[in-house]
C-alpha cells in the first residue's frame, strides 16, 4: 500500500534536493540551497493527496538533551576525569566550552561535534524551550523553517553582497522528528 524510502548520506550530498524534488515541497519546508549546509531536523514526508502542507513536530526530553551533549564530550573527550559532567538541562547552558576544548586530546578530528555542541550551549535560550514539550503543529511555512533548517539559505558571502539578511534558527537542536503531510506533484 506504501513505499518508504530513506535518504542519508553526508551533508550537503543533494538529500533535501532529493526530497523537495520528489515532493513538491519549498526551501521553506525542506531548505536545500546551494550557498549553505541547511536541513537540521530529521524529517518524514508522507504523500496526502489533496492535503495542505503541514508539519508536526515532536521534540526530544531534557534527559535526551543531556544524554546527547554527554555523547559528544565522552567521544571528544575520552579520559572521564578531564571531562566536564552534565547531569540536568540546565549544565548544558553553563557548559564552559573553553575547558572542553583544553580537554580534548592533541590531534583529535573530532571538529564537528565541538562545533555541535557549541550550538546546543551558545545558543540555548533558543532549543531550550522546546525540549520535553508537547507535540505542535505547524502550516505556516515562514515558521516551519525555523524548526527544520539551520538556516535561511542565506550564506554570509551572499549577505556581504547585499543578496539578503542571513538567519540562524537553533530549534532544530530540540526536534525529534518533522513529520510533514502534503500532496505530492506525481502520484
């Protein structure tokens, strides 16, 4: 009666290029542009024939958060006595990202999760909220993208331009999934 298909791979391989193509849907619901590494959330596209585009979020626990954040320090950090411990929401605010990074060991390839965790703290008046809530629902496509994507498309390059005002959105941090309804092109 169905047919899933997964799409995974590296950033900025074509994934949401894949999915809009095959969907129909905007940069807004899944942002693929060119300028910048964008989609943040892990996202389910359901065909709906004759539906409106709608997203329903869902978001992961406080527990999760620091489960995620904890991960990320005992992979950059494997000694557990020069790693910095997390035991509610609120240590992830307060995390010093200066001790982290003197804890990481010498010749460590572990940028990319610095480079997540520094978001989750920097910026996390923005997630924080969101974590343990409730369930929302979602049609307005201007504010789908502000739980979806890490950006609005818009790279610095560009903005130094004068080609847009870039935006950064950080409640992606917090979702869980996107499960986003709407009515695809092709049957």
């Amino acid at each position: 009666q169905t047919v899933s298909i997964s799409v995974v791979g590296k950033a900025r391989c074509g994934k949401s290029q894949l999915l809009k193509a095959v969907s129909g849907l905007s940069d807004q619901v899944i942002p693929a542009f060119d300028s910048t590494d964008c989609t943040g959330a892990p996202s389910v596209i359901c065909n709906v024939p004759g539906s409106r585009v709608q997203a329903r979020l869902s978001f992961k626990t406080g527990p999760e958060m620091v489960r995620a954040a904890r991960t990320y320090l005992e992979r950059m950090i494997p000694d557990p006595s020069a790693r910095p411990m997390l035991y509610r929401m609120e240590d992830i605010r307060t995390l010093d990202l200066r001790a982290v990074e003197e804890g990481i060991p010498e010749g460590s390839e572990e940028g990319v999760l610095m480079e997540y965790l520094e978001k989750m703290v920097l910026h996390y008046e923005e997630w924080a909220g969101y974590a343990g809530g409730a369930d929302m629902v979602l049609d307005d496509e201007k504010e789908i993208i502000t739980f979806v994507a890490q950006n609005n498309g818009i790279s610095l390059e560009d903005e130094r331009k004068g080609r847009g005002k870039r935006e950064e959105y950080y409640r992606y941090l917090a979702v869980n999934t996107c499960e986003i309804t709407c009515s695809f092109p092709q049957e």
